[in-house]
C-alpha cells in the first residue's frame, strides 16, 4: 500500500499538468453528473456546503449557480490557519476560505447553520480510494470538522477527475470515508 505522502505528490503532479482547454469540458460533465446527484440521490436536498475550488479543484460556480436558481440553501466553510474546525456562513462571491482571528471568532459566534443541519457537503480531495477514503491536501480541517457530525442523512460527495479515483490509499481512524464520489466519468457511490 503506498503512503499518503507519495499519492498526494503524484497526484498533484499530475492534476498539474491538465490540459486547460480540456478543463472547461470535464468542468460541464463534472457539473452534469453532480445535478443528475442532487436531482435523483436525494430531493430533498436544500442545505448545500460548496468549497470554492483552489488551484486544479473543481470549479463549482455551475453548481452553486444550480442550486441558487432552485432556491436551495448554499453555505461554504470557513477556516483559520491556526484552527482546524472549521464554520459554515452564508456562499457569497468571496474567494478567501481563510480569515483572521478576529473574522473567525465572529463566525464562529454566530455560525447560522452547523454542519449536522446540511443535507449535502460537496469537498475537494486529492485522491479517493475504492472504498470512498478521502485523501486531501494533508492540513486536516475536513477530517477534525466531520469528526464531531452524527448526523445520518448527510452526503458527503467528494469531487475531482477521474484519475483521482485509485485502488487503495492508507487510511488512519480520523480520515473521511466518503458516501459519493463524483468525475467526469461517472458517480461513485461507497455506502448504503
């Protein structure tokens, strides 16, 4: 089984060198076949955590431009460099995914929604194994944030290319296990 450290640098070696004229193209499919998850895995989907995409992630302003039209709900996190939790606030148009520490205690006061409360969290992964082990960039919010939700109706759908989709990745007992994970290629679902 190779380690977390060598997957997450192949990985992102090779997520570095996509095609950008190809990008746009596995963005559209990419955005198809979330729809087609959010239309058919669960109607009643209204309470939506997006991520806004950094580097080679998925764009998902075709989503959040999906879910605003139909009126759903659509939140995105918050985090601080010297926190791991990380808050849920209202999707706006701000790119940042850090703030200050006087930003972040603000939010955290007066966070409207928590995370228990959404029905789907959309979250960018390096690579996602067979079994629906997340392995992210290696800091650690997604992974001390979901430790603490019990709740049972979430899904958690991770999102990326299909190549980021392998056979095995080592899993510790705090890593995320995905219920979807979705490319260009298909939708993958790992429980129930």
């Amino acid at each position: 089984m190779t380690n977390k450290n060598t997957i997450r640098d192949d990985m992102m070696n090779q997520l570095s060198q996509t095609d950008i004229n190809q990008q746009h193209k596995i963005i559209q499919s990419i955005s198809h076949n979330i729809i087609s998850l959010l239309e058919n895995a669960n109607k009643s989907a209204n309470k939506i955590a997006v991520y806004h995409a950094h580097q080679w992630e998925i764009n998902l302003n075709n989503i959040i431009d999906y879910c605003q039209s139909k009126n759903k709900e659509v939140y995105q996190p918050i985090a601080n460099k010297t926190h791991k939790q990380m808050y849920l606030t209202k999707y706006n148009n701000d790119k940042r995914i850090f703030v200050s520490d006087l930003e972040y205690n603000i939010i955290k006061n007066n966070q409207s929604i928590s995370w228990d409360e959404l029905d789907v969290i959309f979250v960018p992964l390096v690579a996602v194994d067979k079994k629906g082990y997340r392995l992210g960039r290696g800091g650690g919010y997604y992974d001390a944030t979901f430790k603490n939700i019990s709740c049972t109706k979430l899904i958690l759908c991770g999102v990326g290319y299909g190549i980021q989709y392998t056979d095995d990745i080592h899993h510790d007992t705090w890593d995320i296990c995905l219920d979807y994970f979705v490319s260009e290629n298909n939708i993958i679902q790992f429980k129930g």
